[in-house]
C-alpha cells in the first residue's frame, strides 16, 4: 500500500530512521556493562518487545501490572514494573505472574513489601524487588540511604521476595536542554548512588541491578558505565519535546493526517487531541512552519503555513510526546519510500490498570 493512502488520523514509522535509531542505541551499549531493557509504554508493541529482546535487551520494564501482562502473554520471560503496586486484586495477579516469567517490581514502604510477600508464599512464587530510591523526581520512592537499609533488611528476612537492587530515574533530567546540566547532576546523583551501594554491601546486602536512566540521560549514563540497566524507550520514535542539542536519535514517528477545509492563512487537518498526545507539547509539521497550531479534539489547525495546503492534501506531524500517543492508536505503520512494509498492532493499548 502506498503511505498516502492510509485512511487517516494514523500513525506511522519511518523504517530506515526507525533502524537507524536502533543502531545508534547498540553502538552506545557496545563493550559496556550497562545493558538496554527499554520501556514498553513508548511503544505499547508486543512485536517490538520481542524484537528489542532479540537484538540484546535483557528484558523489559514497562509501568503498569497491566502492560506486563501483555508482555509475559507474548513470551517476554524477564519483566520490571517500574512502579508500585498495592492493591489486593493486583497483588494477587502479580504473585501470580511471578511463576510465569522473572518478574521484578519496585518497592518504597514496608507494609507494601510485607503485602508482595504475603501473596508470593500463597502463590508458591519469588517476586524480585527494586528498592526505588528518590534521586529528585519527587514522585515515588524513599529519599534516605537509611530508609533504603531499613527496607533492604526486611526483604532480606521475608519468604517470597528477593532483593535485586535500587532503581534510581530522575526523569525530570530526560528534557533538559542543558547538556553541562545534564552532566553535573548525573555527575552529582552518582556520587550519592555510589555511597548508598557502599554502605548496603558493608552491611552485607550485594547491589546487583542499578536501573534508571532514560532517552535523554543516554549518553552520560553509557559513557559513565555505572548503571547495570538503561529504561531508555523513547529513543525508537523520539518526539517533538525531545529536541536535545546533544541527541543522536532521529524522528522516526509520525501522525498522518489529512486537510479537510483551507482558507487564507489556514488549514485544518483531521488529527487532534484524540490521535495525537499533545501532553508536553504540540505537534510540528514535517516539511513547512507554521506561525501556531490550535488543538481540539479532532482536529489541528495550523495557522500561516509556510507551504500552501490544499483539500486532501496529506501532512506528516511529529507529535509532542511519542508514548501518549502510540496510547491513543490500534496499530503503527511501517514505511519505507512512501510505501506501507508493515502493520504492528499496539497491543497493550489502554493497559493502564
């Protein structure tokens, strides 16, 4: 099929750049001890799990029970939910998923830990543990290298769960455009994190995973070696919030969309809010500037194009944040030279329990 005939709003993948991205990652991780499990919530894609794990990531994390469920059904035999999970219902379908693949979960409370290993005896499973430890995201997490011996002792003497490390992401150092920013607090964090892993082994508590990292902490995380695990998952698609001066991925990513009515000064397209996650930002047009885009639910309007649109016309559209938008579709396609190679279904579309 030819790309512009794809009944739009759709979203599409430029295959050469989407390799190309996929050869840039590889390049960093060769001869590092650091190795690649990507984020499932990019993507959303059981095929390209599978496909990312082929080609050396040592599995997956994704962030909800829900997403890992669809991975362990698709075969994915090594899973991390970089969250927390504290519901009895879904503490129960984690015990379980325990026996069904090497699954690890992060944890930051004591009851919460008690609860894990109390449905992992019942369920006969093992429930692997990341102690997450704040690193200045405030979000989840402990924030004392105290509280993270304190929880590392306990798992310690539970039955059910096992201690595999820390993880440490400060997702909020993923879009700053300084690099020298990005640098020093990298630089500052692994001070601290280098300190915390000391004073567990003294204890004798060995560290064996340190995970985090991100799309936009790439770079300083492979070339400073110190994390075991990289949850890089944007770098596939990129997105138009990821604009870093320093960056060596591509936008491979985009919204397909149709002009359906043009005036002076005006076109609209039949992608809005409802195709095209305009949560860190708007999307940009491919191949012309606009003075501003208007988002509603269905449609964008892109106001003073540089290029002269006309009815019917297609328009390719990076969208501001590449995860909530795979969300909000069935399937990616594939092209390459405007022609349709293939159709991934996004299969945990929605998976957000």
């Amino acid at each position: 099929m030819i790309l512009e005939k794809i009944t739009t709003p759709a979203l599409v993948v430029d295959e050469e750049i989407y390799e190309k991205n996929k050869r840039t990652m590889a390049s960093l991780l060769e001869g590092k001890k650091i190795r690649l499990r990507p984020h499932y919530k990019s993507h959303k894609c059981s095929d390209i799990a599978l496909e990312q794990i082929k080609n050396g990531a040592v599995g997956m994390t994704c962030a909800k029970l829900s997403e890992a469920l669809d991975l362990a059904d698709a075969g994915v035999e090594n899973i991390l939910i970089a969250n927390q999970v504290v519901d009895e219902e879904k503490l129960s379908r984690l015990a379980w998923l325990a026996g069904v693949c090497r699954l690890t979960v992060c944890v930051d409370n004591e009851k919460n830990i008690r609860d894990i290993s109390r449905y992992a005896v019942l369920s006969g499973n093992t429930v692997h543990c990341l102690i997450e430890y704040d690193i200045g995201m405030e979000r989840c997490g402990v924030t004392t290298h105290a509280e993270v011996l304190t929880l590392a002792r306990l798992i310690g003497s539970l039955e059910g769960v096992e201690l595999d490390g820390i993880q440490a992401y400060a997702g909020h150092m993923s879009h700053e455009i300084s690099v020298e920013a990005r640098e020093r607090i990298t630089n500052e964090r692994m001070a601290d994190l280098k300190a915390l892993i000391s004073l567990l082994e003294e204890n004798g508590i060995p560290v064996h995973t340190l995970s985090g990292g991100s799309t936009g902490t790439a770079l300083q995380k492979t070339r400073h070696d110190f994390y075991t695990e990289l949850q890089a998952g944007s770098y596939l698609f990129m997105d138009s919030t990821y604009r870093l001066p320093d960056t060596p991925f591509e936008s491979s990513l985009f919204v397909l969309a149709t002009v359906v009515s043009v005036r002076d000064g005006l076109a609209v397209v039949d992608a809005g809010v409802k195709s095209c996650g305009v949560d860190q930002g708007m999307p940009v047009p491919v191949g012309f500037d606009v003075e501003k885009i208007v988002a509603s639910e269905e449609h964008f309007q892109l106001h003073k194009p540089s290029r002269k649109l006309r009815l019917g016309d297609k328009v390719l559209l990076v969208p501001g944040h590449c995860c909530s938008t795979v969300n909000l579709h069935d399937r990616l396609y594939f092209f390459r030279d405007g022609k349709v190679t293939r159709r991934v279904p996004v299969t945990a579309r929605g998976c957000f329990k």
